[in-house]
C-alpha cells in the first residue's frame, strides 16, 4: 500500500518548495524558473511574491529583468498571465496553446465564423510586430481586414493564435503603462524546443509537489494527464481521503515538526490558484471566509500562520501614512508576528511613508 501522507506533510512540502519556509538565497530569474513562473494577472503585486521568497529582494532587480525582456508576461497556465522567463515563455508555449484556444473558443467561438484562422494569426503576428498594441487597437485594424466581425473577439483570436507578451512599461515597478502586445518570438528574439507534457508535470511537481493528477491539471489547465504521470518514475502516496499524490523521488519532504513563518500573500498567488483540492494551505475557516468574497470581484491577499490561513491583508493610503489592515478570520494567537511581517512589508511598499497596522475582525466573512 502507498504510504500515507498527512495534510501537514502537503503544507510543508509544498511550502517549502515555495521557498515560503525560508527565503531564497537566490537570484530572481533562478526563482521564477523554479516556481515555473508567478501568476501575474495584475501589473504589480507579483512583485510582493517575489518579496515573500527572496531574501533582500528588491522589486528593481525584477524590473530590470522584465524590461531586459529576460522575464515576460504572457498567458499561460489557465490561459491566464504569468511572469515567467523567456526560455519558459516559448517552451511552453506550444503545449498550453490549447487550453487558450478552448477558452477562447467557448466565449468568442461563433464571433470568429467565416474568418480565415491562419490569416487572422499572420495579420495579427504582422501588425503586433511592426508596432505593439491593445487589443481595442488591434481589434479595430483587423476591423478593417473583417468589418462585419466583432472587434474585440478578433483581438481575441489573436491572443489564442500567437504567443503575446505585454510590453513594458506595463509591468514595470513604479511605472505603468498601456497593454500593449507583441509576440513572444520578436521580443525576445531566441527560439527554444517546445516542452513536453512530461517535462511540464515534472517542473509541477518541483514547484508544488506531492500532487494529485487533477492537481497538475487544475495548475496548467490540460486534460488527460493522467496517462502521462503513471508513466513517469514517481513515488506516490496517500492522503488522508484515500488520494494518490505523486512526486519526484529526490524531492524533500520537509518535516511536519517544522515551524512556518508568517506570510502575507498577493492576491493571485499561485499557491492559492494550483490545486484541485486547496486544503493543505486554506483551513476550512479560510474555505468558509473565501466563500464570502465571491461575487466581490475581489480577490484577497491572504495571510499565513503557521502555513494555513487566518486572515487577508490590505493596505490603504492617506497624508503620507500607509496602513497595514490585519483581517482575522479567526482569532490569530501571534498577532505580533503577522504585525511585524507587515511592518517589514510597508517598508517595501511604501518605503517613504509613515507605517501603522490596524487590526480587525471579519465576521462578514466568517
């Protein structure tokens, strides 16, 4: 029988392997391939993940890489953006194409009739390399090449046919700017072979492993893994519901008598959004609070104690003074260490202003 796994074993492991039990003594480009990228759905706060990860980090070593287009931003797992580097931009491009392309079909499928595929990428590819663009802006060109067809499900088209990746400035610490696209290929310039579907689960595994076969899928949004896990050299395991996790045979397995430190996460970390079943970081508390947030539009920046949550965080601004918002969902026992964690994470937000921690109770959540 499969030895049985615990759900704090999964919190160590996978915490560990996100360099959340400790920080990184590591460049920034080492941890991003190592997390085999972070979910960056919004221009900045990825960079509090990183923050959480690497020791002495500091958000211009991120910036830099992004506008030395080292790093790029560009949909991937879920079909969702992800900062990942360059050589991983265009691995794995090819193989999570298809989960764009399902999505994409299902909200723009009957817009795109009568419209020429691979016409529609190479104008899309031509126009996005001679001069990057929104989507509005591509949308309302190709408007011209099919004007009886929805503008934005065109642009749309083109983000499923071509790899784009979001330019600079969008993106870059303290600085915004417009989405603008272009292709991977033209921005950074290199080519790379495309990454297998086994490569893809081992990279998985590395970054949030022992995981189930759904896991993997939740993660990158492909189908049909299951054939190509059995067949890979793994060890497995059992949870405590009867589960099989698999991972890679040398990875560590921190033990369950180690402690974790406060965390406070960003709102679209992957270490939220990359299991079937989120039980081995999200309390059943922390379930009943997220529940609350749907339909909000909103979502929270969680805080860790001990590795699971207890709470959410945010961060208001007035007269020169940022202010840390604590938010229990249950009663947190070392409120003094989630207080100085924040202190420490002001003082990388807003290294100018004045620092203050309120702390509140969330029974609208709870």
């Amino acid at each position: 029988m499969d030895p049985l796994i615990t759900r704090r074993a999964l919190n160590r492991a996978t915490l560990d392997r996100q360099f959340l039990l400790r920080r990184a003594d590591l460049p920034v480009l080492d941890v991003v391939e190592r997390l085999a990228g972070l979910q960056a759905q919004t221009p900045h706060t990825w960079y509090t993940g990183l923050w959480n990860r690497i020791e002495g980090f500091k958000a211009a070593d991120a910036s830099e890489l992004l506008e030395n287009r080292q790093v790029v931003r560009v949909a991937l797992q879920r079909s969702t953006i992800h900062l990942v580097s360059g050589r991983d931009c265009l691995a794995m491009r090819p193989l999570l194409q298809v989960v764009t392309e399902r999505s994409t079909r299902g909200a723009f499928g009957r817009q795109l009739e009568g419209v020429d595929l691979d016409e529609l990428a190479a104008l899309g590819r031509s126009l996005l390399e001679e001069r990057p663009m929104t989507f509005a802006e591509l949308g309302r060109t190709l408007g011209e090449r099919w004007p009886s067809h929805d503008p934005h499900a065109l642009g749309q088209g083109v983000r499923w046919l071509v790899s784009l990746v979001q330019v600079p400035p969008r993106g870059l610490w303290g600085r915004s700017g417009p989405v603008a696209h272009t292709s991977a290929e033209s921005w950074l310039g290199v080519e790379a072979p495309p990454m297998t579907a086994a490569e893809l689960v081992l990279r998985y595994l590395a970054a949030f492993g022992p995981a189930t076969v759904r896991d993997v899928q939740t993660w990158s949004g492909l189908t049909r893994l299951a054939e190509v896990v059995e067949g890979l050299d793994l060890v497995r395991f059992r949870d405590e519901d009867g589960r099989i996790h698999y991972d890679l045979p040398d990875a560590s397995r921190p033990s369950t008598e180690i402690s974790a430190p406060v965390r406070l996460m960003y709102d679209f970390d992957n270490l939220f959004l990359s299991y079937a079943d989120r039980s081995r970081v999200i309390s059943e508390t922390g379930a009943t609070a997220l529940r609350g947030f749907m339909g909000t539009n909103v979502m929270p920046r969680i805080i860790l104690v001990d590795g699971f949550t207890a709470g959410d965080w945010t961060v208001t601004r007035a007269k020169g003074t940022s202010t840390l918002n604590i938010h229990q969902w249950e009663p947190i026992a070392d409120l003094d260490a989630v207080a100085e964690e924040g202190t420490r994470l002001l003082e990388f937000l807003a290294p100018r202003d004045k620092h203050e921690i309120a702390v509140f109770d969330h029974p609208s959540k709870v």
